[in-house]
C-alpha cells in the first residue's frame, strides 16, 4: 500500500525491548472534495513506525512531504474518559521524500549543517529509502 502526506512533527527514535529502535511520526494526509458546490477539506492523522534504521530520522522534519510503502492496521483503545477510541498506523516498509521540509525553507534560514533549519539539506527531494 501506499499513502502520501506530510509531517505533522519531528520523528522520534525509541527504543523497544532494549535492542531494536523504531524511528515514529505522523502524518497527515488531506483530501478536497466538493459536496453540493461548497468546497470541503478533510484531514486524517496517521502514526508510522519505520523499523529498518534510525538514521534516517534527523530528516523527518515537520512540514516533509513523503511518500510510504507498506501496510496499515487500525488499533483500537480506550482514553482516560472511558470512550474507545482507534489510530491508525502505517507500518512502514520505504520512505521517499517528495519536499524539503517547512523548517529548511530553501536555504534561506541561516545556520551550520546540522542545526534545526538544515536537518535534511543532504538529502535531497526524490531520494527513496528502504
């Protein structure tokens, strides 16, 4: 499967059972429709999990455009009022970037390599990952 969208935050890196790092973050997918002439925009919020390797992490900045391959699944669960509630999560097997993100607005931001601002200014748009 694949699902485009952009990035509603940095990625995070954990670890999970002491030995293994996940490399998470959201995205957010949106779709314009018309419904009886008025324009309408919908937005769904979807958590990814990339298991292969945390280096790639420093580049997923908010405000990244990506394109992910892999598989969903819905988790159901229950929020401190009671109400059951359910996320989706995109198990992510590849990752392209399709954008720079929104906090290296073309270089035009000053600062060194490495500093928020030029996180992915090394990885250049179109590049895949898998």
């Amino acid at each position: 499967m694949e699902i485009t969208g952009r990035l509603v935050a940095d990625a995070t890196v954990r670890a999970v059972n002491g030995d293994k790092n996940v490399t998470s973050f959201r995205i957010a997918i949106n779709r314009s429709y018309t419904s009886r002439g008025e324009k309408k925009e919908e937005t769904t919020y979807v958590d990814c999990g990339y298991w292969r390797t945390d280096a790639l992490a420093p580049y997923l900045t908010k405000g990244l455009l990506v394109q992910l391959y892999g598989h969903m699944t819905a988790r159901p669960w229950v929020n401190s009022d009671g109400e059951p509630m359910a996320s989706l999560n995109f198990h992510t097997n590849e990752i392209t970037l399709l954008s720079k993100s929104a906090k290296n607005d073309g270089g035009k931001q000053q600062g060194k390599p490495g500093q928020a601002g030029n996180k992915n200014k090394a990885i250049k748009p179109s590049q895949s990952f898998n």
